[in-house]
C-alpha cells in the first residue's frame, strides 16, 4: 500500500465557498479554469484529470471511464459526472475536443498540460502553498462531504477511488455504491 501524504488542503467550508468565488473569478487561461472548476467538482487526482482524454468519456451514461493503467492503484475508476460537471466538460469540448486530451498542453497537443498548471493558478488567486494545492480540493471534498453526514463514508472513499486497507473487510465489501456516488456527485 502506498504511503498516505497530507496535502495542503481547504477543509473549512466557509473558506471553500471563498475558493469556489475565487476560482470562478480566474482571469487566466481558459483551459486552467476549467480544470480548476472540475478539480474542485470532481476530486479525482490532479494527474487523472490534466491526462483525461475525451476517448475516455461516456456522455450518454454520464460517467468517465478511468482505465487501469491511469489510476495509482492500478484498477479501473468510474466517475460519475453530475449535470454541473457534464455541462463544464460541454463546454470545454469547444476549446479542446478536436485533440486527444481534454487538458493539452499549452505548447503541444501531444502532451497534457503541466502537473503545476492548476496549483499555479491557485497561488495567482492567493491560495499559498501551505494553504492549498491541486491535490488537496480530494481532501476539501472528503471532508466536506463526510461531515455533512449526508453519504456512507465508504462511497465517498469509493469516489475517490480508494482501495479498503482491511484485506477481510476488503474481500466481503466489494460494492462501488455506484446509486449513491451519483447522488453525492450531483
């Protein structure tokens, strides 16, 4: 198993709605607010998302389809994608659906954009280094949606694609709380 790391993280909800008015605030690039947008909707890793290519989505399911080799654990992810995340993903198909990534690099479409687009844009916004970073809006979500008390704490683990530590708990709880991940999503 992989060692746990604590990133930096907003897990204060008044200040996550601050960062939420912020980030729709952002005067950069367009791609950038995008996957500021969907990092703090989606809480998937920043790696998944800036590599998300739009082969990779089901539309009409809503969902994205993360294949094994993509996920730090190995294994296949499903995303629910909620109407707000979906209409985000719309528009940005505008912007970068004729090439492989949905997030390219602002050099080449060859390559996604850099692992320091989105924690840059966040210190450009005002969050420091030790206040937040791409990797923590998966920790402001977790914590969030735990103590709102409203979501099985194993579905929110689920949607952040973690794998149960436990291996008996682990052989006997084998659900994907899929029905439950759509509603938290949305």
């Amino acid at each position: 198993m992989p060692k746990a790391k604590h990133h930096a993280a907003i897990t204060n909800p008044k200040r996550a709605g601050e960062l939420m008015r912020a980030i729709e605030g952002y005067s950069g690039q367009a791609i950038t607010l995008y996957g500021l947008r969907l990092s703090a909707h989606m809480f998937v890793r920043p790696g998944e998302l800036r590599q998300a290519e739009w082969a990779e989505f089901d539309f009409d399911q809503s969902v994205w389809n993360l294949p094994p080799e993509k996920m730090k654990m190995r294994g296949a992810h499903r995303v629910p994608l909620s109407t707000q995340v979906r209409a985000l993903f719309e528009e940005l198909w505008e912007l970068t659906g004729s090439g492989r990534y949905c997030f390219p690099s602002f050099r080449t479409g060859r390559r996604p954009m850099s692992e320091n687009t989105v924690n840059a844009a966040l210190r450009v916004l005002g969050f420091a280094q030790e206040e937040m970073c791409a990797h923590g809006f998966r920790a402001m979500g977790a914590t969030i949606l735990n103590e709102s008390g409203r979501f099985h704490p194993d579905a929110i683990e689920r949607q952040l694609a973690h794998v149960e530590r436990d291996g008996v708990r682990r052989a006997y709880t084998r659900g994907a709380y899929r029905k439950e991940r759509v509603t938290m999503m949305q």
